[in-house]
C-alpha cells in the first residue's frame, strides 16, 4: 500500500510539473512586445491658439477586435503620462491577435471629460461653462486598430475630437 501512494504521489508530482512547464512555454512563445508612442500635436496645424502645453496625460483601453470586450483595463483607467507632448505605454500582447486601442488626452485637472469608458466620452458643459476656450479644456483621441503579428513600435498621432469654429467681423 505504501509503494502504491509513494508512486501515486510521484505520477502526480510529475504531471503537475509538465503541465506547468507546458503553460508557461506557451504564454512566452504566444506573446509579442508592443510599444506605442502618442504624440499630442504641440504645434497645431490650424489657426487655433492653443498648442496643448496643458494636455499632461493620455488614457488608454484595449478592445477586442469586434468591441464588443474590453480587454484591458478591467476595472479602473490606465494612463500615462505625457512629457513634451509624448506618451509611450509597453505591452505584452497574443500574436496573432488584433486589437482596437482608444486613446484620449487631456489635461488632468480639467474636470470636464468623463472618461469612464473611452469609447463614450462624455462633456460636462456645465464646468467648462462660458470660458470653453481656453487651453485647459484641450482634448486630443486616436482611435487604431493593429494587427499584431510580430513586435510592434508605432507611433500615433492625436487629434482633437472637437472641431473649432473662427469668427471674424470687420471693425465698425
């Protein structure tokens, strides 16, 4: 009886191992190393005059392929920060895959962008109120989808999901 445990314990020792050694060789042979860089326009090509110097961080979310899953963050927002009008995030993602990245740049303490979910951003008017033009209220988004098939490094232009409006009169 007792050789026929000692065995028993044996066998299962050894399966636990395989398997484990099994799982881990998968997850590192399935996975890629993806870098993207967000460039948050500092010198805008229109004739606003804002330059985004407030915009200090960027909110990210990872989607399935057909959005209808987010699959990261679970729970709360993942950001970054932006220095000199650049973020950069470092992932570690299934090749094979393809993902829908949201994106989404602001300045942190505005308080006027409700960015629970990335992809129905909401606008508090009632904050921005009449001085909606000023540069803490700047917003920048891109929206990418990437097919990841080997290391990915991309970098990714943000653009303002607002559209601006000039009036001009001639003095009376």
């Amino acid at each position: 009886m007792r050789k026929v445990l000692t065995l028993s314990l044996l066998l299962a020792m050894i399966m636990i191992g395989s398997c484990q050694k099994d799982a881990s060789r998968r997850i590192v042979e399935g996975d890629t190393q993806v870098t993207l860089t967000m460039n948050v326009p500092s010198k805008i090509a229109t004739r606003a005059l804002s330059e985004a110097e407030h915009t200090d961080i960027v909110f990210y979310e990872i989607w399935t392929s057909d959005w209808q899953r987010k699959l990261y963050p679970v729970d709360d927002l993942a950001s970054e920060a932006v220095n000199d009008g650049r973020a950069s995030i470092n992932l570690t993602l299934v090749t094979n895959q393809t993902y829908n990245f949201i994106f989404w740049a602001q300045n942190a303490g505005c308080g006027a962008y409700d960015v629970t979910e990335l992809k129905n951003v909401g606008v508090n008017y009632d904050v921005i109120g009449a001085e909606g033009n000023q540069d803490k209220f700047d917003a920048f988004y891109a929206v990418k989808t990437i097919k990841v098939e080997g290391p990915v490094n991309e970098t990714i232009t943000l653009y303002r999901p607002f559209a601006q409006l000039n009036f001009g009169a001639d003095e009376m």
